[in-house]
C-alpha cells in the first residue's frame, strides 16, 4: 500500500498579460466603490429570495388550519407539502441567478 508517484507540479514562466492593477494605480477607487455596489445589490436580492421563499412557505400551517378534518385534509397536506414548495423554490432560485448575473454584468461592465 504505497503511494503513487507526487503529482507533477506546474510552474508558470511567463510574463503576465492582460491588465493589472499596477497598470492602473487610479482604478482602485473605482473598484472598491464597484464591489461595494455589488456587494449592496447581491444583499438585496438575497433577501428579496428568502422573502419570496419564507412567505409562501410560512402560511403553511394557516393552509392546514383552513382546510377540513378527514381525508381531504390528509391528500392536501402531502399535496401542498410534497408537491408545492418546489415549483416556488425553484422559480425564486432561477430569479435569483439571473439577477445576480446582470447585477454582476452591470458593474463589471460586460
């Protein structure tokens, strides 16, 4: 039970290209204010999902109560609870991604 042969290390030789930092010493103004706004932004539309997901998911005791005793009761609580919450989790996960993507768009500049 011996180990294999070290896994081959990489080294990088060449310059860098592309833009840096050190090419524009003025820029880090600007990037902090950008990922300030970014960051106010993915702030907001976190807490805009979870909203959208702790409404409909709280009033589902208030479903319960509403809904009368016996069987029907029975198929409705698996239906609201099995079948329900994902079409609602699912649509607030897809929002969230894409606005998350033009917010990142929009202060990246893309």
């Amino acid at each position: 039970m011996g180990t294999g042969p070290a896994p081959r290390r990489e080294v990088v030789t060449g310059a860098p290209t592309g833009r840096t930092r050190a090419a524009c010493p003025d820029s880090s103004a600007h990037d902090d204010a950008a990922v300030r706004e970014l960051m106010r932004r993915q702030i907001r539309s976190g807490l805009v999902a979870c909203s959208l997901l702790a409404l409909p998911l709280g009033l589902l005791p208030v479903l319960f109560r509403l809904l009368p005793p016996g069987d029907v009761r029975q198929g409705a609580a698996w239906l609201l609870l099995g079948v329900a919450p994902y079409p609602v989790m699912l649509a607030t996960g897809v929002r969230y991604l894409r606005r998350a993507e033009r917010d990142e768009d929009d202060v990246t500049g893309r």
